[in-house]
C-alpha cells in the first residue's frame, strides 16, 4: 500500500480507489478477526495490494490472541495508527476494533494525505486525542468517505465496528 500511494497524484487515493481498496483490507482482516486474532500494527507498509486489488496482510509480528494472555502482553504497534484507549491503556485495551481505527487511519492518510492527529510517539498522540473533542474533516472530502471515517475513527471503540466484518460491511454499503 505504501508504494501505490507514493505513486498516486498528490499521494492521495480518489474516494472510490481509497474505499476499494480499504474493503479489500478490511476482507483480507476478517480471516484474522474470526479466528480470535487481532493484527496489532495495521499500516500501509503491512499490507500489499494486487493488481486485482486482493490484499494480503504482512508482518504478523504484532498479531495477538484475544484476550491477550495478561494485561501486560508485549505490544508494539505503530503510533499513528493505534487507537485512543491503546494510547492510554497499553495493550489490555487491544480489540478487533483497534485494528478497525488503524484501518480508518490508513482511509484518512490515504483520502487526505496526511494524519489527522500528527505522527508524534504514543504520549503526544494521547495528549493530542485527549484534547480533540472529536475528528475534524476536511471540508472537500467526499461525504461518503467522511461518513465511513467517522465510524471507524470514533474515540469511542463501542462506537466503531466492532471488527473487520462489521468495517467490511460498512465500507461496502458506502460504494452504492
């Protein structure tokens, strides 16, 4: 995913491109997610997308059974890309809906082209999102998109789809 968006115009997706190719990630998460699996470190530079747009997830070195083992189960997931309460909590936060936030961020980075919350380390980003009352869209982004984005980056994890199933499905019913 990271070489198709340097490649892109602006590195940035058209809406249509950027849903596709989320649903095949979110698709491609769902193998993970029904058998008791979380990724742990969704990014672009994870996951690889075909020419016939089929994703395959890389790196499982984060991949965790859920529930994690104890509370204090070695994680180390990317900044960015990792939720509110995983800022906060650590790893006893980790949830099949963690991996649906980063699967949100990479809809963001890959409609707008930057990060909506900066790239800081895990403590800037927490004070960051803690000051946030919610995400702000850009006010040219596709409302499709927008609404998609607000579901799976809700600071909430009980707002967001519940997994990938629930994210593929979301994501699908935005291409009608």
């Amino acid at each position: 995913l990271s070489q198709l968006l340097a490649k892109a115009p602006g590195e940035r997706f058209t809406s249509a491109q950027a849903i596709v190719t989320m649903l095949a990630m979110a698709e491609a998460l769902e193998s993970l997610h029904q058998r008791g699996w979380i990724h742990g470190d969704l990014k672009p530079g994870n996951v690889l997308i075909s020419d016939d747009v089929r994703a395959t997830l890389i790196d499982l070195e984060s991949a965790l059974l859920l529930p994690p083992p104890d509370s204090e189960a070695v994680f180390s997931g990317t900044p960015p890309f990792l939720p509110p309460e995983v800022l906060k909590q650590g790893s006893k936060a980790l949830s099949k809906a963690a991996d649906v936030w980063a699967l949100g961020m990479m809809l963001y980075l890959t409609t707008v082209g930057k990060y909506p919350f900066g790239s800081g380390t895990v403590n800037e980003l927490a004070s960051v999102l803690d000051s946030a009352p919610s995400l702000v869209l850009p006010d040219d982004l596709d409302s499709d998109v927008g609404s998609v984005l607000l579901r799976l980056l809700a600071f909430d994890p009980r707002q967001r789809p519940a997994d990938a199933t629930e994210a593929a499905r979301l994501l699908r019913a935005s291409l009608n």
